[in-house]
C-alpha cells in the first residue's frame, strides 16, 4: 500500500529535524538532509506500522 504525508525539515547548529504534521508525535533528526529523509520515511513506515497493529 502507498501513502502520501508531508513532512517539515528544519536546519539548526545540530543538523536537521523533521516531522510530519499529518502523524502527531512522528518525528525525527539527522545530521545531513539526506539523513533526516531516511529516518523520516522509516519513522512513517513504522508510525504506521503501529496504528495498524493497534486496529487489528
């Protein structure tokens, strides 16, 4: 199954952080961009994960 959420990148003197406005509470961080997208797309798969464990 596909989905489609947005997510919110901001730089700081940390590296990167991330989340996505539809999923509350899933969020992330990296040290690159490149990184942060990583972890953000893993941390919706696994937010999803969840909610369809919870459902069933």
């Amino acid at each position: 199954m596909s989905y489609k959420a947005s997510i919110v990148i901001e730089k700081d003197e940390h590296g990167y952080y991330a989340y996505c406005p539809e999923l509350e509470g899933c969020q992330t961080q990296g040290d690159s961009l490149e990184g942060v997208i990583t972890n953000m797309e893993e941390a919706i798969e696994l937010y999803l994960e969840t909610l369809d464990f919870i459902v069933n």
